[in-house]
C-alpha cells in the first residue's frame, strides 16, 4: 500500500514562551513491511537526531526566545505490505524487557481479575487468547473521547469504562504481560476513510512458538472470539498449520490485527515512551494543542 503521510501539530501559548524542549518521534520506525521513500521535518528550528532507548528516531527540539507558538510539521511517503498479517520474529531488544510494567501499564485488582480470566487459553493458543482479550476489551472500554487524557493510566482507563486507542493499547498492554507474554505500545498513523485525523496506537506481542501461521483477525468486523478456539496439538481448529512466533500487532480501538494500513513510528512499553511528540516549557501560561494528521493512499503511477 502506497501512503501519502502528513502530519500537523500546533501549540498555542496565551502568553510569551520563553523556552522549551520538545522531544519528536515523527519519523516511521525501519521495520519489516515497510518501506520509506521520503521522509521529513518541517520545524522552527534545527533540531538534533538520535535513537532513544527503544531504538525509536528521536528529534531533539530546543526553541529560545519570547514566542506564542510552536508549529511541528512531518510529511512523506512510505510503501507498506498489503500482504496478511504474519508475526515478526526479529527480536531488536530482548522480549523480556516488555514484561516490566511501567507508570501508565501498572495493573491494579481489577485488571489482573479480568486478565486472569483468560490465562488458560493463553496457555493453549496465546494468539488466540489475545484475540479474545482483544473482543473484550472492546466490548467493555467503548471508544468515546473526552473522559481520558495523556496521562491517564491503564487501570484509571478500565475502571472509566471508556477510552481512546491509547488507553485500549494500554490495558492490553498491561494484560498481556500478566498472561506472562512480552507486550509493547505502539504509536503511528493508521489510513481511514476520515480526512483529518489524530496520530493512532495499538499493541504488540510477542507470541511464542507455535502461533498459528494462517492467522484471523486481519480485518475489522472479523468476530475475534470465534477465531480464537483452537484443537490441542500443532494446528488450529480449522487445520491451519503453525509457525514461529514473534512480534504481532493488535489494534483494539479497530478489532483487527495491525496491517498495511499501519504506519509505525515508536515502541515503548506505554505511551510515555513512544508517543509523538512530548515536551518541556518555560513560560506560555495556558497552551492549547491541535493535531491533524491526513493519511492518503497513493496511485499506481506513483509506486
């Protein structure tokens, strides 16, 4: 799939900013499935580059000077995969790393209850436990913005009852790491058919040996829990044969496995590590932050 990437994000100030860090994961992580034709960043100023502690491509943005705005600007093309979803078994960091819980994945009574409930079937068949886990988190975190933000916590989130795709990813996170399976957030770009959206997240797992090679769940509307019930043994309910494990995305505000519409940016184990853009300030009083991002498919003259 050919995409056209751009990706807006203005803060306001309602007084002189006088200084500010921002530090910027606006550029698509290399990873299998994916490839860059062009990429780059449009900003105030220089900014340095580095890679973080995940491997992510970091910008490093320090402004000076009395100012009522900052204007961050990421824009490109990238081709990914449109084949099925299949599991990433290269390891960059070691898999246990993303079984430490951190400050927005912390499970509390509650999620390690509702967790719980599906340790047995994670045990048989962990991808399809996790396609359930999936469903069900669906069902009971409905998405509806406005009752969570930024620095809300997964358990916070789940006790709400509602969420955003980042809270979704969270708790999935913090649940898959109970059932003992390495979980990582994920922040990029999702293609839809709306023309100015946010930037998106979801969730990957690192599934052990044995996850089922022709894997359900590759598209919304699927009914996860139906495709989740497995035969003992080496092969799915429906005879498909297993694999390999590795890293495999989940997108839970969607119900689906991440896919060629998935663009990733950063991993991280929350949303701290991995989101977009996150900074520092002196001075601004009140800020006020838009973001708009606009995901177009290419034409075929252009691949």
């Amino acid at each position: 799939m050919h995409l056209h990437i751009s990706h807006e994000t203005v803060y306001d100030y309602d007084a002189p900013l006088s200084r500010s860090t921002q530090y910027l994961r606006l550029t698509p992580r290399r990873s299998r499935g994916l490839r860059i034709l062009h990429w780059g960043l449009a900003l105030p100023a220089p900014a340095s580059s580095c890679a973080d502690a995940f491997g992510n491509t970091m910008h490093v943005l320090s402004l000076d000077g009395p100012r009522r705005d900052i204007v961050l600007r990421a824009m490109g093309e990238v081709i990914t995969d449109d084949g099925p979803p299949r599991p990433d078994p290269e390891d960059e960091l070691p898999a246990p790393i993303f079984l430490r819980d951190s400050v927005l994945t912390r499970a509390d009574d509650a999620l390690r209850r509702f967790a719980t409930g599906f340790a047995e079937a994670a045990k048989a068949d962990a991808h399809g436990a996790l396609l359930m886990l999936m469903a069900a988190i669906g069902e009971r975190m409905p998405y509806l913005r406005g009752y969570t933000d930024a620095a809300t916590p997964a358990a916070e989130a789940f006790q709400t009852g509602r969420g955003v795709c980042q809270d979704h990813a969270q708790v999935f996170v913090c649940c898959a790491r109970l059932l003992g399976l390495p979980a990582r957030y994920v922040s990029g770009y999702l293609a839809t058919d709306a023309e100015h959206v946010a930037s998106h997240a979801w969730a990957e797992v690192r599934l052990p040996d044995a996850a089922p090679a022709d894997l359900p769940g590759s598209g919304s509307g699927d009914d996860p829990s139906s495709m989740a019930r497995t035969d003992a043994g080496s092969r799915t309910m429906d005879g498909g044969p297993r694999m390999a494990g590795g890293w495999l995305g989940y997108d839970i505000s969607n119900q689906c496995l991440a896919d060629g519409r998935h663009v990733k940016l950063a991993i991280g184990a929350d949303y701290l590590d991995a989101c977009p853009v996150r900074g520092v300030r002196t001075g601004g009083g009140l800020e006020t932050m838009r973001a708009e991002v606009l995901v177009k498919p290419g034409t075929a003259d252009q691949q």
